[in-house]
C-alpha cells in the first residue's frame, strides 16, 4: 500500500530506513513476499493470509479515509528511574525511534473513517514491545479527553507486551490512568470501540483495551493476560496452539467479533453508524 | 533451608538467642559469674541485628515484604471491630485469593477488601499463594459497586505477587477481569482508602489500589512487575532478579517520591511480623484518620480529586531535559 500524501512525510522518510528491504519472508508459510505486492495487500500473505504486525502510520493510512491530525506528538519520553542495565534506557529509545521511525510506542490523533470523525489511537509493537510507558498513557490519556469534549467515538488499535519495565511503578500508574480517562468518556454515553492486534497482553489489555464497549480483535492474533512462556513455566506443560488466539477468545466469550485485516475498515465504519446520532 | 534470604538471616539471630538463653541458664545454676559474657553475647545480639535488618537492599525489602509470618490482609481485617465475609463472583465460583466483605473499623461501617496468601502449604493451594484469579477480580468489582451504592468507603489490603497467571484464568478472560475492576475503583463515589501491606505485584495488586489515600509499610513493596518477572522480560533471566530489584524503585521511600504513596508507616527492626500486633494497630489508626480526612468530600469531589491524582502520575521529559506538564 502506498503511503498517501496525507500522512506527515517526515515519517515517510523515516519509514523508508526500516522498510527499505524489497522482500520480505512469511513466517509462517515461507512465502517470499515482495514488499509492494504485501503492502497493497494490507501486510497479509497473498499465499497463506498471515498478517503481519502494522506498522503505526501503515495502520492509520489502512483506516483513515484521508486526513490524519496528531495529537501529543510533542509529549516525549524521559528516564523518570535513571535505568541503565547493558544499554541506557534512553540510549534504547533511542534505538528504537530509529529503527521504527515513531517517538513512542503509540500515535493517537483524529481521522475520519468512513465519514465518521474519530478519535484514533495506534500502537505499534516496533516500537519497544508496543510496551505502555508514560508517554504511551499519557497519549491515550490526552486522545480520550479530547474525544470526550468534542463527543467522538474512539478507536484504539492494541499491540502491546504489557507496561514498560524500564519506567517501573511509573508505566503502571498508566493503567489507572488511562482507565480514569476512558471511564469518564465512556460514563458521557460515548462509544469506544478497540481492535486487539497481534500481540495484546499485559497491562494494556488489562487496563484501556477490555474496557471498550466493543471489542474486535484481527484474525489470529494472540491476545492474553499473561504470556504464553510465563503460563507454560508456571503448569510446566505445552500449552496447545489455538490458547490465546483470537478465535479462542471469541469461544471463551472474552470479544465480540473476529475480523479478516480485509475486512476490518469496512467492519469499522458499520460498527460506528450504530453509534453516530447525528 | 528457605528461598526466604530474610528466614536464612533470622536463623543466626535463633541461634544466638538460644546459647544466651543457655548462658543465662548456666550463670544462674552456677556460682560462676558470666555476666560480661552475656553482656558481650547481648551486645552481640543487637548489633546483629542492626547489621541486618538496619538498613535493607530493595531485594532485601522484597524478602521481607514475603516473609512467611509477616502480618497478612486478614491478620488486619480481624482486627476490625466487626467483619462479614461475602462470597463469591456471582458468575462461576469464589476465589479465596481475595476476600472482602463488611466491616466496621473504629465504629465506621465500610467495605473491605484484600488479598489474601496463605501462611502454610495447605492454605498457600488454597489461595493459590494470594494471586487472584478473575473470580476473585469480578468480586471484587462487585463489592466496590455495593460500596458506593450504600455509601460505605472502601478499604483494602493490598498484598499479591500479582494475578493468577493460568490457563483458567484465562479461560476467563484475567484482563478483562482486572480492567473493568480498575473503573470500578475509579468509578466509586465513596472514599478508598489503599494500604500495601505485603507484595504488590504489577496490574493483579493496582486493581485493588486505585484510591485516594495509599499507605505503605516501611518494607513493603510496589511493582510494576515482581523482579524475577522483570528480569525474565528484559534479560531472558530470572535469576538476575536482585539486579532488576535494585533497578525498579519498587521501595516505599522510592514510591513516596513518585507521589504514588501517601503515607509510610514505620516497621519494627527486623520486619513487621516481629511486632504484628503493634504494627496492625498502627496501620488501622492511620486508614481510620485517612477515611475521617476524606469523609467530608461529595462524590463529585472525590471523583475530581481522584482523577487529578492519577492524570498528574507520569511525567515526561521532552526531547531537551526540561520536564513539561502537558497543556489541557
């Protein structure tokens, strides 16, 4: 998929660093992709339909219908405990801001999805784990307050391994309050729907993401409290294949839907005409 | 032995304790005098003891805060002048991991709640070693919607590793058990009053801490994941956990300082559980003088004060060195 001219260009250049290569290999079915065939494809295998993880701004132009304003790009992260193991901690969000071409592990702004004018917050797993430290909460934080005085609904896309260590006690008072912003929009009598995404665990999906009023997750991906490899030490045994995948939550009654990333633009606008009483 | 390094300490300090019972023994059998040996064995003791519990590493707060005979949520709870237990998540089961009922603490009616690990095997399977499951989540949410509904402010005792990390919890849907108690928290229009008085182990020990005044225990500890958790995420290794401790500002003082804990309440040399009595009745005072500061406040206040406390938590520093606050 071409990045459309809407989206800030400085992070098309950016983006290019990453996404330089041509090719790009199915992990699944070892299908060798080439990137703009995958790209027009939405980053589904044409052969197998594995989805691969999004790319923040690649999701944004996949939704939006054609405009895109940010909203807390300014907010940028710190070192509020000093964290140095290997590597500095700044020096890693450093790394990672590089290497995705994103400042946080989330973009939140405002877009119009099928006519329908949001609030749209993106994680990306890119960027540090999709991992939820202050900036990160303090984005969705700033997304739904703005939301609510504008009465929008709010989209989020999930991706996250959970709060962020290097941010300690910090990281996880995002959860309050995050929880505290999305309460209070939600208590308004506005809509909040959330698209789960490869992979959603931790403190995000145990905060912001399993308080929306409907909860969509992509095909496949793995969504959970707990990590599998934690899980698995814990009872000592293989843990099947199908434990936490989407399909399995929709079976447990956890979601509402399980979408196809071809359909989910198109699953997005009907969702949100339920909620539009203009 | 025990993985405890605090119970490996206290051995040597059992071992003194016996030879200068025995000393005093002898000397008071014997005409031999052996004062000055006592004496010195004394001094011995206390110095001991200094060395060991007077100042303690954050791994060794972590120790403490799991030490086997330190003051649990129901060693507090039985202490209230009344307690009716309720049961159960009105869906599936109950899970004694959490438990929580009626109380009446200083001749105020309240709701209380906490986390409850076991003190022996038998009841550690029990309560599945305090880590709640999403039963023990969703009663939780239930009680603190009845709270607010009655008007009762809500206490709880905070002390988890962290959430039951299983296959039946998540079966049952663990994060959305502990996200929608997080808004019940956030939502209750009556006072809460938070102490964390053992672990408090990452999202499973928050969802029962959101409040408006949190207290914490001299060695307890709060974090956003245990250390051999953290450990295990960052370095694929959980026996750097001493190395993550020292790295998580998962200590009173450091959470003081964050601004996520509003009171520290002082612990005997050696740790809570060697004065519990004491230490129950301190803490109780201090969450009853909290609820008597905060009962003068409307819902609408509270839930104001409660949302600036949390939207407040986490500064960032923007790309120079100056902190910002963001602009509303």
């Amino acid at each position: 998929m071409p990045r459309p001219d809407w989206l800030p260009a400085r992070r098309t250049k950016e983006n290019h660093v990453s996404d330089e290569a041509l090719w790009s290999k199915c992990p699944k079915c070892g299908e060798v992709l080439y990137r703009r065939d995958l790209a027009a494809n939405l980053f589904v295998c044409t052969r197998c339909g594995y989805h691969f993880r999004m790319r923040a701004y690649d999701r944004i132009a996949s939704i939006a219908d054609g405009e895109f304003t940010e909203l807390g790009a300014d907010v940028l992260p710190g070192d509020p405990l000093d964290w140095s193991d290997r590597k500095s901690y700044p020096a890693k969000l450093k790394t990672d801001r590089e290497r995705s071409g994103l400042s946080e592990s989330v973009v939140c702004g405002f877009a119009s999805v099928g006519g329908h004018r949001v609030g749209l917050g993106v994680m990306d797993f890119h960027f540090r784990g999709g991992t939820m430290g202050q900036v990160t909460g303090e984005r969705i934080t700033l997304l739904f307050e703005a939301a609510r005085r504008e009465r929008i609904p709010c989209v989020i896309f999930a991706a996250s391994g959970g709060a962020r260590m290097e941010e300690g006690m910090l990281a996880l008072m995002q959860l309050a309050k995050t929880t505290a912003a999305v309460s209070r929009f939600m208590a308004d009598g506005n809509f909040y729907l959330v698209v789960l995404t490869d992979p959603t665990s931790g403190g995000v999906s145990a905060s912001f993401a399993f308080q929306a009023d409907v909860i969509v997750a992509e095909s496949k991906a793995m969504i959970g409290f707990a990590g599998r490899r934690v899980i698995e030490q814990t009872i000592r045994q293989r843990l099947p294949d199908q434990f936490q995948t989407a399909e399995f939550l929709l079976e447990k009654g956890a979601i509402d839907m399980v979408v196809e990333r071809s359909d989910l633009k198109d699953t997005l606008v009907r969702l949100l005409e339920y909620a539009d009483h203009e | 032995m025990s993985n405890n390094i605090i119970v490996e300490r206290e051995r040597s300090l059992v071992e003194l304790e016996r030879r200068i019972a025995e000393l005093r023994e002898a000397s008071a059998a014997q005409p031999l005098d052996m004062s000055s040996e006592i004496a010195a064995l004394e001094q011995k003791y206390q110095q001991i003891l200094h060395e060991l519990f007077g100042t303690l590493s954050p791994w060794e707060k972590v120790h403490m805060a799991r030490h086997p005979n330190r003051p649990t949520s129901l060693d507090y709870i039985s202490r209230f002048d009344r307690f009716d237990e309720l049961h159960g998540d009105r869906h599936f089961r109950d899970d004694p991991s959490i438990v929580g009922g009626f109380g009446t603490l200083r001749s105020r009616n309240v709701m209380v709640l906490g986390q409850q690990r076991g003190r022996d095997t038998k009841e550690n399977l029990r309560r599945n070693f305090g880590m709640p499951a999403p039963e023990g989540y969703r009663k939780a949410t239930r009680l603190a919607r009845l709270a607010s509904r009655l008007r009762l402010p809500i206490v709880t005792f905070v002390d988890t590793k962290g959430a039951d990390p299983g296959i039946s919890s998540e079966e049952h849907a663990q994060s959305e058990a502990i996200a929608i108690c997080l808004q019940a928290f956030t939502m209750a229009t009556v006072p809460i009053v938070a102490t964390i008085v053992g672990e408090g182990g990452s999202g499973g020990a928050l969802a029962l801490a959101i409040a408006d005044f949190v207290i914490m225990l001299e060695h307890s500890t709060y974090s956003v994941a245990s250390p051999e958790g953290c450990a295990a995420i960052l370095w694929s290794d959980a026996s750097k956990a001493e190395e993550a401790a020292a790295h998580l500002k998962l200590t009173a003082d450091d959470l003081q300082r964050f601004g996520i804990v509003d009171q520290i309440l002082p612990e005997p040399l050696g740790g809570a559980h060697r004065n519990a009595r004491d230490v129950v009745t301190q803490t109780l005072g201090a969450v009853d003088a909290a609820l008597a500061r905060l009962a003068s406040l409307t819902p609408e206040m509270l839930l104001d004060q409660r949302y600036r406390k949390y939207r407040r938590l986490g500064e960032w520093q923007a790309e120079g060195l100056e902190p910002v606050r963001t602009a509303r």
